[in-house]
C-alpha cells in the first residue's frame, strides 16, 4: 500500500480517538460535594448574662480595726482559708481570764464530789458548783463565737475580687470588705418567649458565643426553668450551666445563646447546592457509577442553618451532587469533577489546584 494511503487509514482510525478526548477535554469542570448525615436541631437564639456558681460579698460584723490581710487582688482561695483578721486582743484577754474561770470551777467540783463522797459535803454542794463550772463554758463558748466573727474566711472555693481596703482600717457592721465568686461553673440566664416552653426541659443543650472571645463556642445544659411566665414580656427565665476550667468567663458578661431544640440525625448539605425553581428545590446529582452523569434531581428540604440546609427527602448519606458549578451544567450532561470539597478540601483549595483549568 502506498504511504499516502497508510496515512490516510490511521488518520481514520484515530478520528474516534480523538473525537473521545476531545469530548473528555468539553466537559465541564465541577466541584461535588457529598450529603452528609449530621446532628441536627432548630436554633432558638437569646441574649443572656453570665453569673457566678455561688457569689458572696464579705463584710464585717463588728466595729473593728483590721490588723492583717492574707490575700491579694484576683487572688484563687480555699474554702476555710482567712481572708481578713480583725484586731481580737481584748477578746483574747477575756477568754484567757474565762479558761482561768473555768479550771478554778472544775477543781471546786472535784473537791465538791470528793467531801461528798466522803460524807463530808452536801449534794447541793456539788451541783451548785456544777452549775458554776456550766456557766462559766458557756461564757467561753459565747467569747470564742465573738471571735470567730473577728476572722472572716472564704466560704468556699473562689476568686477574690479587689482588696479596696488595708490593714489598719476601722471597719463597721455591714462594711463591704471583699468579693468572692466560684467561677470553675458559670450560670447563664436568658429569657424565652412562652411559645417554646413545651420544649424546654433541664438537659437541653446549648451553645453561647461572647464577643470577648470571637473564636470560641462555649457549650453548656439547660439547669433549670423559671417557675413564672413574666406577663408583660410573655417569656419564662431559663438557667443554663456552663463548666469554666479556665476561669475566662466572668460574672456580668453578655452572651449570645442558640438552644438546640428538637435534636436529630439529619442529610445535611451546603446550601449553595440548592437549585430553586418556583416553591421546589433541586440538586444536580451525579452519578459517579455513569461517567459522572447529571440528573436534575427534586429533593424535599426542612430547616436551614449557617449556610447549610437540612434534607427531609431525595437524597441519602453520601449521594454526591455538584457543589460548585452548578449554573453551568444541565440535566444529562457528563461532568468533570475537580475534587470533593469536604472538611479537608474547600472548595477554595481545589480551586487553586486546578487554576487554569476551566472551572
């Protein structure tokens, strides 16, 4: 055969070849995008302020000058540790004298008890210096409470507050001398309209977001519920409980608050995939097993959250439909899948993998 004709016949043989690969290089490039079963729940959002776990403010009983303070501004204490001392000296004076009281009085009573036992003293003789002995403890017993009241101790764990007062002060009955909060639990309380009280129960989760700390997301329970509807605001006070290990959430601070209720396992995909056409949504699905073939595919969508939305039906757990592309692709096309955007891939990141390719 001639070579012209040898050239002609591989040209003609190639032409499906080529046809193949240049149909392949047409598709259009997409980014799929997998549904996903998540927990889900409806938001109810609140306003509400942090307090302490347990708060107290320390003030005196007694007008007294203040000879010693054992802590400093912010300090963490112990329940039981002394925070402030009051000056006790003539307290101290009349304790001792009383002590000295009573062990004359219980020597009395032992030469009380032995006269009698020896015939040599009364009964009456040995209760009335029983009853002596008695009330000189009970005389010990009310100095040592008039000291206590000298020494102010933290109730319970906690944070002082700031020391606005220095040894050597007066202080009177009722006189602020210190705060103290217990903050490795924190408690929210925010109002709720009555509307949603039937869902409300003790255990419900939340999560309360504080504009002092953009990038966190503090999760807490639903404590406790208000006993009253307020019949002005129509809303019931809810009490949310918070763990604080770190002690960065304050008493007073301002929280957004979103309560997940009517909790669930849902198909969840980004919303960006929607396809609206009058009252119905579509997806574009591809079918992974047909070369990547689109279906124009009409599925049924509840709730919608933070750019995602919540599939009631059409579609199942890992079904892969075009996440990014979508305008461009019609039903019963074959596409050319970039990539997968997921927790690990965004959609930005393949992108820039392919830029320059037509996507």
């Amino acid at each position: 055969m001639a070579p012209r004709a040898w050239l002609t016949l591989a040209l003609t043989l190639s032409l499906p070849l080529f046809s193949a690969l240049a149909l392949a290089d047409e598709r259009t490039a997409v980014i799929g995008a997998r549904a996903e079963q998540q927990r889900w729940s409806d938001p109810l959002e609140a306003l509400g302020t942090l307090r302490a776990d347990e708060s107290v403010t320390l003030s005196a009983t007694v007008t007294e000058i203040v000879s010693a303070l054992n802590f400093m501004d912010g300090e963490e204490v112990e329940a039981g540790q002394l925070l402030v001392q009051l000056d006790d000296s003539e307290e101290q004076a009349q304790l001792r004298a009383a002590q000295a009281l009573r062990d004359e009085r219980r020597n009395a009573v032992s030469r009380a008890s032995q006269l009698e036992s020896r015939n040599l003293g009364s009964r009456a003789d040995v209760e009335d210096s029983q009853a002596r002995l008695r009330q000189v403890e009970a005389e010990i017993e009310a100095i040592e409470a008039r000291l206590s009241s000298h020494r102010i101790r933290a109730p319970f764990d906690g944070v002082v507050g700031f020391r606005n007062i220095s040894s050597g002060a007066l202080v009177t009955p009722g006189m602020e001398l210190v705060t103290l909060d217990k903050l490795d639990v924190v408690k929210l309380d925010f109002s709720v309209p009555e509307v949603y009280l039937a869902i409300l129960r003790p255990g419900l989760s939340l999560s309360a977001h504080s504009v002092a700390f953009p990038d966190e997301r503090f999760e807490g329970e639903v404590a406790s519920i208000g006993a009253r509807v307020d019949p002005v605001t129509r809303s019931v006070q809810v009490r949310a409980a918070f763990d604080n290990p770190d002690l960065i959430l304050r008493p007073g601070m301002l929280m957004e608050v979103v309560l997940q209720r009517s909790p669930r396992d849902a198909v969840v995909v980004a919303e960006s995939v929607l396809v609206p056409s009058g009252e119905r949504q579509y997806v574009m699905l591809i079918d992974e097993e047909d070369a990547n073939r689109i279906s124009r595919h009409e599925i049924v969508i509840g709730e919608r959250r933070a750019g995602q939305v919540e599939v009631l039906e059409g579609l199942e757990p890992g079904d892969l439909v075009v996440g990014h592309g979508v305008q461009r692709v019609r039903d019963g096309d074959r596409v050319r899948l970039l990539g997968i955007a997921d927790d690990e891939h965004s959609i930005r990141e393949i992108l820039e993998q392919h830029r320059g390719d037509d996507a």
